[in-house]
C-alpha cells in the first residue's frame, strides 16, 4: 500500500471535494463513466519526485506530472522567486511596443540554448499554444516571402502536438480522435508513424527506414512542393508511446525537407530541458538542425505555465523586411508573464547548477538497463527507453504482437495496482508511459522497475484467472 505521510484531509472535508470534483470540474480527458463512478485521485502536497493525496498517501510520480516536474517539487529557491517577482511586478502588458525585463532575459536565455540560429522567440502559455503560434509563425513567413500557395503541413500518425482545435488536427493520435470532437483537415496531412516495432514483418531495419522516406517524399509530390510549407516531429513521439525512430530517420527526412524547400518543426514541448539529458535534443542527439523548436512543460518543470516558440533568423529575416509595415497580429494576453519567465530563468539556472544534464545521462541510463529486465515477462511486448522517457507496450501474444482487445484495459489494469502499491505511471490504452523527474535517483529508479514487475506479474495472473489468453 501507499505509504502515510503528513498530507491529510479530514474524511468530511474530503468527501466534500470528492462531490464537488463529480459535480463540477471537468477534466482534460474526462472518462464520464469512469469519473462518475470512481472520481478522482485529489493530490494536495508533493516534495521532490513524490506526491501525496487527501488521505496522506505517498506516491513515486515516475510520470513526473504530464512530462513536466523536471527539478521536483516543493523547491523553496523557486517559491521565493516567484513571490519576490509578485511583489516587483506581477503583470506587465506583453503587446506592441510594451516589455517586461525579465521576459527580455529569458528570451536572451532560450536563443543561446538553442542550435544554430535559432535566436528568435515568442512566448506563449503552454506546448499546444507554442505549436499552435508554430503553425501561425509559418502561414506568415510564407506569405512574407510571397508563396501563398505554400501552406499545406505534415506529420505524423499517432503524434500527439497539444490540445488546441489546430494542434489536435496536427496530431492524430487515434485515441484523441474521438467522433464527438471535429478537426481540421484542409491543409494538413499525415505520413507513417516511424515505430520499429510495428513495421510491416517483411521489412528490415532498413528498408523500414527507406520506407518512411519515400513515403514522406511521395507525400509531397503527390500534394506538390510548391504547396508543402512544413513537416512537424517530435524527435521522440511522447504520448504516442515513446516511439524511439529508426537511426538516421531524421537526418534524412530533414534532407528531404531541404530539397523541397520545406520547414522543418522540431516539436521539443517534452524532449527539451533535460528529459533527454540535453537543452535540445533536435540537433544534439539527433543531428537535425531545425527551422523552428517548440517547447514548454521543463521550461519552468510545471511551477507556472509557459512555453516558446523559438525560430530561426532566416524566418525573422523574412517577415522583419524594413520598409513593409508588417504586424504580427498574433498575441496572448499571458504571453511573456513576468512571474512565468522569472519561474524559467530559476528552473534553468538551477537545472544549470546541480548540473542535472548529466545526472540524465547517467540516471536515465541506469533506467534503460533496468527496465529492460522486464522484456522477458508476460503481457511485456516490447520496452522502450531513452534517457527519462520510457513505455511498456503489453501485447495478447508475444509472437504475433497482438493487442488485448480495448475493454480489457490493460494499460489502466496496470497503473492501477502500482498506484495501490504508491507508484503512478501513465496509462494510454495499451502502454505505461514514464518521464520521471530529472532529480531521480537510481534507488526510486529500482523501486519504479521492481514495483512495475509485481504489477506486471499479477495482471497476467489475473487475466488467466478471468479466462483472457496470454500468449508466450
């Protein structure tokens, strides 16, 4: 069972939050029949890689958040700097010809972590309002450079680019493809999910990898490059598993981008400020030099909201011509909130000083070999990890790669033992997901594996108790 800690809420106190929870808060990804019946896991304290609920309970978050607690929580330097910035000033207006200095700083700050002439910002609430400003950013470079016709954008199939109309059209995730919901489709346009794992039985390492080139370079004819702006990728695919791409696969897809004169989106809201055990993994680990990065969630590890769009030069150069009398009529009111940017300066200084890049490397290495010790178990259909992001794929049958079908849940069976057990890892249908804090130690590495391969065991008992096949 979880473990007792000082966190508590009186049982009256906390069955009304409960009832309050059911009766008016609705949720990002609200399961209406599960929410109804079974509410919520209310967390009211947390320190570092753990947080506690209402009844006192500890848990390990190997989820760190949604990808985002990266120096922990309940860090004092960041709680006083946050309030020393409230008290200095708390809002300034972020439009036209208006500037706080501690945006201004911060701004400075992202274009020296940034590769090559990445030295432009815009800042903005969160990733899906980062990606979103990234789509908006390019539709006016285009028209800047007089190629209106050059506005149609790819990605990827099961991508996941954020929460706005726009950005989930972007993405196509098919577990967010929900009918309720409608999405755009005129201009964007979706290529093969790069996953080693479900490539085609008849393909090796590298005639998958062939595919996915030509695949993407057929697009483009097929839409005409005179009509392609830009290709959007997470360097790793965060919610849609982990998806580790084949060696090269950017290099090269990049390299198309070039020959048909198309931008290149590095989509680093989860990979940036250390997940990776680097700033940015675009060009560091992958060789990509990109036209725009987007980025939130380590850029202030979840203390306050905010993200950037940060691009290159040569766009700047474009859409700045003296003399055209342009505007960029694009805005929100939070951008660039002074509280929010003193948060991010704090986080990177700190992330800087406890030199947590290489804690990643070491830490997130010792995860990698850890959790692979659960690839031989039953339901493990295959593990994925690079640095501090990892998933658990768990498969019906190991020889055929065949899913559990969707009602037996096991990606949620799952998570809910090692949440009885304190441990909280993400279920997105068939997997479990982890990104834990970059503060992470080797020993809460050993107590997320250990825990995991209970939970992993007993499910598969579970399952065969229930007349469910589990294949070897």
């Amino acid at each position: 069972m979880a473990t007792p800690n000082k966190a508590f809420v009186a049982p009256a106190a906390n069955d009304a939050l409960v009832a309050a929870d059911k009766a008016h808060y609705l949720h990002g990804y609200h399961v209406f029949d599960e929410h109804a019946e079974q509410g919520a896991l209310n967390i009211v304290e947390g320190e570092g890689a753990y947080i506690y609920d209402t009844d006192g309970n500890r848990f390990l978050d190997a989820v760190g958040g949604m990808w985002c607690t990266n120096i922990g929580l309940g860090r004092e330097e960041m709680a006083l700097a946050i309030a020393d910035q409230v008290r200095q000033l708390a809002y300034s207006n972020p439009f036209s010809d208006m500037a706080n200095n501690v945006a201004i700083e911060l701004c400075a700050k992202l274009a020296s972590l940034a590769p090559g002439d990445l030295d432009h910002v815009f800042l903005t609430t969160g990733g899906s309002t980062a990606v979103d400003t990234a789509y908006r950013l390019i539709q006016y470079y285009q028209n800047c450079r007089g190629k209106p016709q050059k506005k149609h954008v790819i990605a990827r199939y099961n991508a996941y680019h954020g929460s706005t109309c726009l950005t989930m059209s972007i993405g196509n995730k098919a577990a967010d493809r929900v009918p309720e919901f409608d999405y755009a489709h005129e201009l964007i346009h979706h290529v093969s999910n790069p996953n080693p794992y479900r490539a085609p039985d008849d393909m090796d390492a590298a005639e998958f990898l062939d595919f996915l080139v030509a695949e993407f370079e057929d697009k483009i004819l097929s839409l005409g490059a005179d009509n392609v702006a830009a290709f959007f990728a997470e360097p790793i695919m965060g919610s849609g598993g982990v998806i580790i791409p084949p060696k090269d696969y950017f290099l090269r897809m990049w390299q198309v981008c070039q020959t048909y004169d198309i931008l290149f989106v590095a989509d680093e809201v989860v990979t940036s400020f250390g997940r990776l055990g680097k700033f940015f993994a675009s060009e560091a680990l992958f060789g990509v030099q990109p036209d725009i990065i987007t980025t939130a969630k380590g850029l202030t590890s979840a203390y306050l909201p905010l993200g950037a769009c940060i691009f290159s030069a040569r766009i700047w150069k474009v859409i700045a011509e003296p003399g055209k009398g342009r505007c960029f009529t694009h805005g929100f009111t939070y951008s660039g909130h002074p509280v929010c940017c003193t948060a991010a300066l704090k986080n990177i200084e700190i992330i800087e000083r406890e030199n947590l890049l290489a804690h990643v490397d070491e830490v997130g290495g010792y995860l990698e070999q850890r959790l692979q010790t659960l690839a031989g178990l039953p339901l493990v259909g295959e593990v994925r990890c690079m640095k501090l992001m990892a998933c658990v794929e768990f498969v019906a049958d190991k020889r055929s790669k065949a899913l559990f079908a969707d009602q037996v849940n096991i990606g949620e069976r799952i998570h809910r033992r090692a949440q009885a057990k304190g441990l909280l890892v993400r279920p997105i249908m068939h997997l479990n997901v982890m990104s834990p804090p970059l503060i992470i130690t080797r020993q809460q590495v050993d107590e997320i594996v250990e825990t995991l391969r209970q939970c992993i065991v007993e499910t598969a008992e579970e399952l065969r108790q229930e007349g469910v096949h589990v294949g070897a």
